[in-house]
C-alpha cells in the first residue's frame, strides 16, 4: 500500500484535516495496522514539498492549530496515473516461506516441521478471517476473502514444496 497515494486519494474527495485523513485512512486500509500520526503529517509535509498539496491557513480547534491539506492539479494527476496502471501481477521470487523453507534446508533443520507450522497457522488464520467474513459489513468481507485466497495459494504452495523437500534439499545444499 503507497501511504502517499491513499492519502492524495482520500484529499482527492474533499480538503481534510490530518486528523481526518488518519480516521478515513484507517477506517479503509487500516484494518488491524493503524496508520501512525506521525507518518501522517510526516507524509503530508513530503506531498507539500514536492506540489502534490497544499496547507491551507492553521485554523483554531478544541486543541492545537489545524492545517486543512487540499489536492493540487499534480496531485490530482498522480493518482489518477497510478489508479490507471495495473499491480504488477508477477509474485515475488522470495517469499518469506520460501526463505525460510531454504534457510531450514541448508542449516540441516527441518523444513517440514516449519511447513506443518505454518500449514497449521494458516489454517486458524483462514478460520478467523471465514467467521469476519460472515459477521462484517461488504468492505470487511471483501478483504477477508482477499486474505482467503492468498493464504488458500500460500496452502498449494506448502503442500507442494513439502512433496519436494527431498529434491530441493539436494538442490540447495550440493
């Protein structure tokens, strides 16, 4: 997830607040990783530097000072470039599975003891994310059934790569 380009995003409906933008933020993509204030402002302060925003005049609140942030004309074009391209469809080559299940083999641990682990994680993860599934509102079922599937892919690939353990140990350790 590009913190900047969700945050441009989210200014892109209507100029907000920091603390706003940290509310929208989470309550979409946040989902159990909050986006820190910090790297809120930290991150409105770079899209500032770089013409993407603009901070309007501080206005007074309950507590400090606010700055209202509102999209510029480059803003606007960079999501609206980014929105168009497509993610990348390759999978990356070195999954933290895949590491782990080479690391295991070459320092003589068991492979197949961390894949039944893992297996065995996976399968309460899916468990949770099946029972969200079924008591959430669409936006929450949908990135459940995102999770599902990358985990159920994750799951082909443990069952396969356990089925070769003995031809990859071979592989990585002549």
């Amino acid at each position: 997830m590009s913190v900047p380009l969700a945050l441009l995003g989210l200014l892109e409906r209507e100029p907000s607040h920091g603390y706003d933008l940290k509310r929208d933020y989470d309550a979409f993509f946040g989902r159990g990783k909050p986006l820190p204030f910090g790297q809120v402002y930290a991150t409105l302060g770079r899209l500032a530097r770089d013409g993407k925003v603009i901070a309007a005049e501080a206005e007074p609140g309950a507590g400090p000072d606010r700055k209202r942030y509102i999209i510029t004309e480059e803003g606007v074009s960079e999501v609206e470039t980014w929105l168009a391209q497509p993610v990348a469809p390759e999978p990356h080559l070195q999954t933290v599975l895949f590491v782990k299940v080479v690391l295991a083999l070459i320092s003589g641990r068991s492979a197949e003891e961390y894949l039944d682990t893992q297996r065995a994680a996976h399968l309460a993860r899916m468990r949770q994310l099946t029972e969200l599934r079924r008591s959430s509102s669409l936006v929450d079922a949908l990135l459940a059934d995102h999770g599902l599937f990358h985990l159920e892919a994750d799951l082909r690939w443990i069952d396969l790569t356990a089925s070769r353990l003995s031809a990859l140990a071979a592989e990585v350790t002549s």
